[in-house]
C-alpha cells in the first residue's frame, strides 16, 4: 500500500462500521489492546481499517469518529512522514517482511514517541513474515512500551505462527454482503446497476471490483469468463485457453480461475456437488501452487496453467457426462 | 527565497546534517534537508526519525524573503563537496525548484513541500543544564564501548544518563560488563532523573562534539534528550524503559587489591588473546603475591603463557575472563597504573584507573 499522498481523512468503509465502533469503544474505555490481528480474505479492505485506525490513534483531536485531517499528526501521517507510524510490508522485490524490517520496527516500539502521546505500527500481510522475523517480533508484541499499538493484518490466518496469534485480539473481517457493498461502490461508478455487476465479477469482493472499474480490468475479465466457461462446456480446447490466459501473471489467472469454480460450485445442487469432487481437488492443488507462489517459489508458468486447465477440462467433462447434462451446461453458460 | 553563502561555510554543517539522514529510505522526505532561511540565518535539519539534526550557519547579510524549502540531502553534499575551496554559492527557490550556482556551474534540484518535514516541536524539557563538550566527550567515550547491541533486553541498548543529587553519571552495560563514568563536577539541577539514549543517538552525539572549551546545553525530557552548541541543536528520541539498577552490579565486598602497569597488563593480554578460544575469548588470571600468570589456551590444544609483576600482597586467586572485556576497558583508561579488585572466582572483578579516578568498570567472570 502507498502511504504517501493519502486523502486528509481517513475513514472505515461502510461494512466495517461494526468493528469500527467496538474499536472506538475500547479506545474511548482506554482498553484497546496493544495487539490487534485483523484478519480476513483479500479485497474485504482490512488495510484500509488499519490505516484509518492507525490515523485516529495518532491524531490530536479526532472528530466524528475519524482523524481530524487539520492536525500536524495528521498532516504528517497524511504525507507518510510521520515519525511514530510505522508501515511494514515487503518492501522491494522482496515477497516476506525481512527481520531487519521487524528488529528496526521492535526498537521503534521501545522508544519514546517524538510527535504524541502514542507511536503505531501496522504489519501487512503478516502471514508474509519469513519464521526468524515473526520470532523477534514476539518480544515487543508481548510487552511493547506504553501507548503503543501494533496492528498485524492477515489473510491466512493459519500462515501465521501461532505464537504471534496467540499475542493479539483477532478482529475479523469477513466477505461483506452485497447490499453493504453496492452504495458504496456506487458512489465509484455512478450508477447502480454497473455496481451490481462488477461486484458481480469480482465475485462479491469489493475492493476487487473498485479496482476493475479503477484499472478498465472488467472487459478482459469478462472475456476470460467466457472463455473458462467455454472451456468447461468443451467447446475449446486447453492449448488454446492456456496460450490466452498465459499473458498475464500466474498468481492473478490462478485467482480467476478459482473466483470462477467458487462461483460455479456455489451454485451446483446436492447431486452436482457428489459429482464436483474433481473440481474440488483441482481447488486443492490450485490453493497449494497458490501458496507456494506467494511464498517465493518460481514454477514454470506455462506448463503450471496447463496442467491446472487439463485438469479443469477433466473436471468439468467428469459432470457434463452426468445425468442432467443439459441443465448443468445451461448452469454454466449463464 | 534566494541567498548566497561561502561554500566553506555550508559544508561543515551540512556535512554532519547529511550524516544523520539514513541512506536507505523508504519515504522520499526523510532522504532530503530541510533549509529554513530566517534573518541572517539559515538552519539546515537532518533526521531519520530517531535522531534530528539542526545546523545553523549565518549569512554574511540579511535576506529579504524568509522560506523554507527541502532538498536531497546526498546530492547537495556531493555538489558542495565537489566545488573549488572557497567559492560563492548562490541558492534561488523558484517554482518547487532550487537552483544551484557557483561560478559557471549551475544544478537544478527537486525539491517537496517543507511541511510535510517532520521536525520534532520546540519540546518541553524537564531538566535543564550545561556542560563543556570535552566533559561530555569524556564520559561517553569513556563508556560508550559497553552499551548492548540488539539486546532482547531493549534497556540496554543505549547509554543512561542520571542526574542524582546534583551529579551526572552515565552507565552503560551490555549485561556481562559495566562501565560508569562520573561527571567530577556538580551539575545544578533540583530534581534527580534518568533517561536511556539510544545506540544511534550516542554515536551521533559524539560526533558533534569537536570543541571541548564550548559549553553545550542539555535538556532532558521525558520523550527526548536535545543539546544545543553554537552551531547545532541534537534532539534524540530516547529508550523507553527502566534501566537496570547498577548500583547492585558494583562489587562491594572485593578483598583482594591488584595494582599493576596499565600498559604492560594491556600487551601482555594482547599477546595472549591471540591463542584464547576466538568464540568465548577466556583467558585464566593466576593471581599470586607479586605476579600475575595470564595463560589462554584453544581448542587446537595451542596455549599462551604471560607473566607480568603486580604490587599485590594476599592470597593466591584463580579466575577466568574474557580478554575482549578487560582489553576494552584497558584500552579507554588512562594513566599508569590500573587497579584490579578481585574478591574470589565466582564475583565480578572492578576495574579503576586510581582511587581519585572517575570511571568504574566491572567485568564478570568466566567459568573456565
């Protein structure tokens, strides 16, 4: 995340008003616990809470439950530069929080803060700690110096060391509804029905379809919808799928085409779901490949998404031949 | 904003500014100086965040516009340093541009908005007082060898600075060896207080002490240590913690007073550190009436032997230490003689300079 240039204020968004009044509540009650996990799937906008937390706790004088935007702490965490934040992520080309980060990060949390009365760290994603930097991190998490918050943003919860676990008030964020999501992202594109159809695509995670609509990305995805489900109807054949969606990155097909058979499974009735076991296997192995991706590991990209989209074809042919055949194929072309 | 100044006048002071900012910086602001032009003086600050520098030059006139601005700090460096002694240097703000002349040279650096530098505020510190540098120079390099580093025990990583009963002392430990200096002065202050300066904040304060007849002033607060000379304001964050109570470490009840040549103690454990295990250092004392044995040996079997003569009159005492400990103490003392007070294998040993001395050091023992 880029922390500099950020707007003057910075608040929650709509579905995370429920966390955002309990955290409000402890921090009114003096009882905000030094460590907090937030945790939740991707898109849901756990950073975003952290960062508006992370402002409203450095604030003078926060008003209407958000920093006030006017403050020198605001007007310094605003540009990025304020010297009792501190924002770790990978930095670089790096893919994990290195321990230099983690030990620079520890002794920031063992001194006195130079601006107001409380210093903030925020960690993210902190599944990404590599094992050394996680284990220097126990020590301030545990018992950092007063007025001091840490903040650790995860995905995969079960990434983390449970030793870091254990020290922090889990805060999770779940996949909001829809109906929480579409005003908001209304006021991105203007009108509801396109909101309603990006959320759609982005399969019901809305910061991803801010995004679409941000980046133009919702064309090509619609394309590459269409062609998954050509694909899972048989019309096409795998070289063809693999040469079109090897353009882009490995990890970022490798979502879409999970999004896709979440999607789809979600929808299959109890007799579908007997005959889905397959897909569901294909899931596996994707979550794996996925993992070992987002932990440094290089496959070859071509020859990943090949095999993933054979078995894809597989899959998808195993459930075609089933009895109803007709109805599944109408299931997938809608 | 627009003034000029002598190039010999800028550097010095942007050249110690410049060295407090970090290389590695991962905001853009933190790797530029901040240039704020005022009357006849410009002051130029440097910071990582932990520790703010303030250089202050005086212009050979009066300014009309006053501003403030930042520019690279590295690159403004370089550029001083690489022109002719003695030259005019012109600097003009226009247009979020500094323009740089001299002679026929002329640079044009970016610059960001000096509100988003973050200058620690004009603190309100709760003691107040003053010292020559030399003084202050003493007491930290006469300890600063022993501060911890990355220590889980975050305390110890960084120097205490206590005033108590209207004297200033300054300890540092690392947990297996402690050095005290005390400042032979008074000090007048009201109210007894410690403060931890960090590592970094030590080292860089060191460095600003180059005139040991000019007073500095001190302010300590309870978020930062500043201390003000002629040219320069040093403001650093400090350690928050307690410090250990070191008075506990100091051995009380050593029995056995070794007083021997500081420099022949010193070669002789020079020479035998060399056979000395190179991972824990252990060197055996042999301590008998008039002599003391020094013997290291390794794990290739390899053994030094070193015998020097001491004033020393009592029993025989056999104790192990590690030789990097007692040559960093042997290495800042002064003086000729060294006194070793030992009381038997399992205490520390106290180390001084003479009984009129001001710095203490104990180094605990090793099992050998």
């Amino acid at each position: 995340m880029n922390l500099q240039g950020l707007p003057q204020v910075s608040v929650p968004l709509p579905w995370q008003a429920q966390a955002w009044a309990h955290l409000q509540e402890q921090i009114s009650r003096q009882q905000l616990p030094h460590a907090l996990l937030f945790a939740g799937p991707a898109g849901v906008g756990k950073e975003r809470l952290a960062l508006a937390l992370a402002r409203y706790l450095l604030c003078y004088q926060p008003v209407a439950g958000h920093n006030c935007g006017e403050c020198r702490a605001c007007r310094y965490s605003q540009s990025g530069s304020h010297g009792d934040f501190r924002w770790l992520q990978p930095e670089g080309s790096s893919k994990v929080i290195r321990i230099e980060q983690v030990r620079e990060a520890v002794a920031f949390v063992y001194r006195t803060a130079g601006f107001g009365a409380r210093k903030v760290v925020v960690l993210t994603p902190a599944e990404r700690m590599s094992n050394s930097a996680a284990n220097a991190l126990l020590k301030g998490l545990e018992e950092p110096s007063e007025d001091t918050h840490l903040i650790l943003v995860a995905q995969r919860l079960q990434g983390m060391p449970a030793t870091v676990r254990s020290r922090c008030q889990l805060v999770k964020l779940p996949l909001p509804p829809g109906d929480q999501c579409i005003p908001w992202l209304q006021q991105v594109t203007g009108d509801e029905a396109s909101a309603t159809e990006l959320l759609e695509l982005a399969g019901g995670v809305p910061l991803q379809a801010e995004q679409l609509y941000n980046d133009g990305g919702a064309e090509p995805l619609r394309e590459q919808r269409k062609l998954l489900g050509d694909l899972a109807r048989g019309k096409v054949n795998v070289p063809l799928v693999a040469a079109r969606l090897g353009q882009q990155d490995l990890a970022q097909t490798l979502r879409d085409i999970a999004l896709f058979l979440h999607v789809y499974l979600c929808r299959q009735e109890q007799a579908g779901l007997r005959r889905a076991r397959p897909l569901f296997q294909l899931l596996d192995r994707m979550q794996a490949l996925q993992v070992a991706i987002a932990a440094g590991s290089n496959p070859n990209p071509q020859l990943a998404l090949e095999s993933v989209l054979i078995s894809f074809a597989d899959g998808f042919g195993v459930m075609r031949s089933g009895a109803n055949m007709r109805s599944s194929s109408q299931e997938i072309a809608s | 904003m627009k003034f000029s100044i002598s190039r010999d006048a800028l550097l010095k002071p942007l050249n110690l500014v410049a060295g407090v900012v970090e290389r590695r910086q991962t905001l853009p602001i933190l790797s530029n100086v901040l240039m704020v032009l005022e009357g006849d003086q410009l002051s130029l600050t440097g910071t990582d965040l932990e520790v703010e520098l303030v250089g202050r030059v005086a212009l050979p006139s009066p300014v009309s516009a006053p501003g403030e601005v930042t520019v690279p700090a590295r690159k403004l460096v370089d550029i001083c340093k690489s022109l002719p002694e003695g030259s005019e240097i012109q600097f003009t703000v226009e247009d979020g541009k500094v323009t740089v002349r001299s002679g026929r040279s002329r640079f044009t650096l970016s610059t960001l908005p000096a509100r988003e530098f973050p200058a620690v505020e004009e603190g309100v510190g709760t003691h107040r007082f003053t010292v020559k540098q030399g003084q202050l120079r003493r007491l930290i390099d006469r300890t600063a060898f022993a501060m911890a580093q990355q220590d889980v025990r975050y305390y110890l990583n960084g120097m205490l600075l206590e005033l108590k009963g209207g004297r200033l002392r300054v300890v540092a430990t690392d947990g297996h060896r402690l050095a005290m200096c005390t400042l032979p002065s008074p000090v007048p202050v009201d109210e007894d207080t410690q403060v931890i300066l960090p590592r970094k904040g030590v080292l860089e304060l060191s460095r600003l002490l180059l005139e040991e007849d000019q007073d500095i002033a001190m302010v300590l607060g309870s978020n930062h240590l500043r201390a003000t000379t002629d040219g320069f304001t040093f403001t650093s964050k400090l350690v928050d913690g307690k410090f250990p109570d070191y008075e506990r470490v100091l051995p009380r009840a050593a029995d056995k007073i070794v007083l021997g040549s500081r420099l022949e103690l010193r070669q002789a454990f020079t020479r035998t550190a060399i056979l000395s295990n190179e991972k824990y250092r252990g060197v055996r004392l042999k301590v008998a009436p008039d002599v003391i044995e020094i013997v290291a040996n390794n794990p290739e079997q390899e053994q030094a032997e070193e015998q020097v003569s001491v004033d020393y009159q009592g029993d025989s005492v056999e104790i192990g230490f590690n030789v990097s400990y007692l040559l960093d103490v042997l290495g800042v003392l002064s003086g000729e003689q060294v006194k070793l007070s030992l009381s038997d294998p399992n205490s520390s040993a106290l180390l001084e300079e003479s009984e009129d001395g001001d710095s203490l050091y104990v180094v605990m023992p090793m099992r050998l």
